[in-house]
C-alpha cells in the first residue's frame, strides 16, 4: 500500500506512454483519423532510410565522445583539485555551467561557433590557422563542435561526483603507499582509480543514457543540420513525429532508442557489477 501511489504515478506517466508509443509504431498516423496498422512496414523504411544509419553513427559518435571528453576531464579536475587548499573555488567556475539548460549552452556556442562568428574572427585577428573553418556546417568537424559544448556543461558535475568518491578512499591506504615509496602516479594507478571503479560505473553510466537521448543542444545549434548530417536518434524522432507528422515513423525511433538505451546501460552495468566480485575474491 505504501508503494502504490509511486507504482501507479510511474505507471501513468511512464509505461502507459511508452505503450502508446509502441503500438503506434505499427501503425501509419497522420495525426487524422484512425491509426492504419501496417505491421513492421516502420521498422523496415527506418533501417532503409539513410537517415537513419547518418543519425545512429552521430549517436554513437556521441555517446564515445561524452564518455572520453566530459569524464575524463571531470576525473583530471577531481584528482588535481582534491586535498587543494582553494580546491572547491578552482571547481567552481567548471560547475557553473551545469546550472545552465541545454538550450542555452547550444544558443551561446551557437553564437561563438557560427561561421564568420566571434571564434573564426578571434582566430583570424591572432593570425592562427582555423580562421575559415565552418564549425557548424561541415560534418563530423559540427558533431565534434557540440559534443565540446556539452562536455563543456557536464564537466563540472562529473568533477563533483568524483570528488565524493575521492573522499571515501581510506586516507590509511595512501599514506601506507606513500611509506613504501609510492609516487603521484602509483598512488593513482594502484589505489586510488580502483578504489573509484563503482563511482565511475555510475558517472559512465549516466553519461551514456544521456548521450544517447540528446536532443536540446543539437536542435539549438544546427537543427541536425545543414541535409541532416549532425541529427542523432532524439532529434530524428523529433523531426519524423513534429515536422513531417509521421507519428508511426516517429514512435518506432523513440521504440528503438529506448530499447538502446535499455540495453546499453543494461549492458554495461551488468558487466561491471559482474567484474566487481571476483576482484574481491
């Protein structure tokens, strides 16, 4: 009884949606009149379309380059700033971003970025080589140019979270290291990114889902453009659902991204909750 309000919130906000969504897939829907069932006919011209293969690399590329950029970045900072007499205001300014929406990181970089834009002129009047390059129309260089920007964002969090973790590490097994002779670099490889595996489980884990349903940046900065060659998996079923009012196509991509996303969080926690045991026998 305790658990039943919060079973059926979640239940009607969530899975009844999701539902909807999946049964929709089935169907060729106009937003007019009845849904007309047309089996796996969505599925089929999804995998066709070459769209669709353009908007799953970009997610793929996405969710290598929010794993690599924003978390490595955030760990380097929580290492180097731990234990800092000032280490809380040097992590700050890498925070302040977080607090800022995805659309509003996506209209200042989109600002900074746009051709012939502040970084183009900037990199001209220093006379450094770049000056013509178009950040957001040439593909992958757009994908690359908004995956920084949302590293940019998420940095700061990732440094946090990593800082709890750095302070869970018994002080007792550095300063043992560090009698035997352990060098910056040991103490690191040997304590202290072991002792940080399951709180990297969790900052990888959060990453990936994110960066597999991104949306708001991209749309801010390029619309998955110019021809559709920056749209990931969100902003495809975005534009198959709302701009060419193809509801059956739309709610077979959001059916697949959920069911990648599923899986790809699914995959990777199991694999390193698995790992974790037999490190300890």
């Amino acid at each position: 009884m305790f658990v039943a309000p919060a079973v059926i919130v979640a239940a009607v906000l969530l899975y009844l949606p999701f539902l909807w969504a999946a049964l929709l897939s089935f169907t060729e829907y106009r937003g007019l009149g009845a849904p007309e069932f047309v089996g796996l006919d969505n599925y089929a011209a999804m995998f066709d379309d070459p769209n669709f293969t353009i908007s799953l690399r970009n997610t793929v590329i996405w969710v290598l380059g929010t794993i690599l950029v924003p978390v490595a970045l955030g760990l380097l900072i929580a290492v180097l700033t731990y234990n800092h007499r000032f280490g809380t205001w040097l992590r700050l300014p890498f925070l302040l971003p977080y607090a800022l929406s995805g659309v509003g990181i996506g209209v200042v970089f989109g600002f900074l970025l746009q051709t012939h834009g502040a970084i183009n002129q900037m990199l001209d009047f220093l006379g450094l080589p770049g000056a013509a390059t178009r950040f957001m129309i040439d593909a992958p260089i757009n994908t690359f140019t908004m995956i920084a920007a949302a590293s940019w964002q998420a940095v700061g969090v990732n440094a946090l979270l990593f800082v709890v973790g750095l302070q869970s590490i018994p002080k007792s097994a550095l300063e043992a290291a560090r009698m035997d002779g352990a060098g910056p670099w040991q103490l690191f490889r040997h304590i202290t990114w072991p002792l940080l595996r399951p709180l990297t489980t969790v900052v990888v884990g959060l990453s990936i889902v994110a960066s597999l349903k991104t949306f708001d940046i991209v749309w801010t900065m390029t619309e998955g453009g110019p021809g559709r060659r920056s749209e990931t998996l969100a902003v495809t079923m975005y534009r198959e659902t709302f701009s060419m009012q193809r509801f059956g196509m739309g709610a077979a991509i959001a059916v697949f991204l959920t069911a990648l996303t599923f899986i790809a969080a699914m995959t990777y926690l199991r694999r390193q909750l698995s790992e974790r045991p037999e490190k300890v026998r």
